[in-house]
C-alpha cells in the first residue's frame, strides 16, 4: 500500500511538472491574457500543495494522533493485534482483517502504568459489562516489561478492548473484525479525489481554448 501511494505522488508530481511546463509555453505565445489560462495557472500552483496533505492522510501522523494509541489514567498506550496464520508480519489496529485466534498486545508507552496492575478485557459487541459477553479477560497484573500480551478467538463482529489500570477509569479501543469502515474510507479518498477533479479541471479549461487547439495542430504539422 505504502509503495503505489509513493507511485501515485511521483506520477502526480509528473504530471503537475509536464503541464506547468506547457503552461509555460503558452504564456510565451500569448495565453496570458485568457481566462482560462488564470484559471489553469492557480489550479497548478494548488496541485503540489496538495501532495503534502495526501502524504499526511496516509501514516505521517505523531503519536498523538496514532489511532493505536490510547490514553489510559493520562499515560499513554499503543494496541496493536496479530494474526500469523492469516499475514505472518502484518500488525493491526481497529480494523481486523481476518477471524480466528489474534494476538493482542498493549504497549505502556508512559513508564508510569508499568508498576500499577492492569486488568484487560474483550467484549462482543457495544456493551462493557455484559458477562455473557466476554471472550477474553486477563485479570490485573504489574507489567514491569511495559507489555501486556493475550489471545483471544475472534469471528466476524464488533469488540471492545478494555484496559482498567488499578485506581483509573477504564480505556477502550473498538476493534473491528472483517467490517468495512466506510468513514475512514471516505477520509483517505478525499486527497486523491480532489487531485483527480483538479486535473480534470485543467484538462477541461484546455479544451475550451482555441488557441491551446491551434497550438496543438501547430505542433503536429
């Protein structure tokens, strides 16, 4: 995933590069005064800024803003889940990809929740007190390692990941197992889309200039 986003800002780059240069050229043949070619000119000057912007939408993100973390009692936790029978090095967040038994592993980022006991539990669905509902509970424990490990049999469905240190409200991550998370879709179709409309803006503005039509017969005679 992160090597065709890569491919897919190079040939953005490229293309925002090719048609700033044509730009260029008709500006030299007297584009300059036409409505269109502002136009054109400001789409461009926006495109590359809009790169960045697509780059941070797709893992460039601080600590704080890692959807795996969590703060717990105002320390800090990173979750992570595994699953090697389905991806041996694939690790996972709220999204589960697969059913079957996963491994679930909390980081204690801050060093202050690694001498207070820490209970975890897995709950089926919405509910965080449901007994019915449990599918895995490992009972309050100091981990001085600053690494709380477990499994868990999980099936298609909606969990809560509950962390209660000793002394502190409780903490929980919403997992997902074979959902579709349609908003986070939408949040990371965003950049590209609006590049997308952007080119085919330019392209359209070029359609409409005689003069960009008369250049290109010009240039092929």
């Amino acid at each position: 995933m992160t090597t065709m986003f890569l491919i897919v800002v190079v040939a953005l780059s490229v293309v925002a590069g090719v048609t700033g240069r044509a730009m260029l050229n008709f500006s030299l043949i007297g584009l300059t005064r036409s409505v269109p070619f502002r136009r054109i000119m400001s789409a461009v000057a926006v495109l590359p800024l809009l790169l960045p912007v697509v780059a941070g939408a797709h893992g460039n993100v601080t600590m704080e803003e890692d959807i795996c973390v969590q703060r717990v009692g105002g320390n800090l936790v990173h979750f992570n889940a595994y699953q090697p029978q389905n991806e041996a090095k694939a690790q996972y967040c709220t999204d589960i990809p697969g059913e079957g038994d996963t491994f679930l592993v909390v980081d204690l980022v801050d060093p202050g929740l690694r001498n207070l006991p820490i209970g975890v539990r897995v709950v089926r669905g919405l509910s965080e007190t449901a007994e019915d509902e449990t599918v895995a509970y490992w009972p309050p424990a100091i981990h001085l390692d600053g690494v709380v490990r477990g499994e868990a049999k999980l099936v298609k469905g909606l969990y809560k990941l509950i962390i209660t240190p000793e002394g502190y409200s409780p903490s929980s991550y919403l997992l997902r197992v074979q959902q579709i998370d349609y908003a986070t879709i939408a949040r990371k179709a965003i950049g590209p889309l609006t590049i997308v409309l952007l080119l085919a803006l330019i392209a359209y503005e070029l359609s409409k200039s005689r003069r960009w039509r008369n250049w290109r017969v010009s240039g092929h005679s």
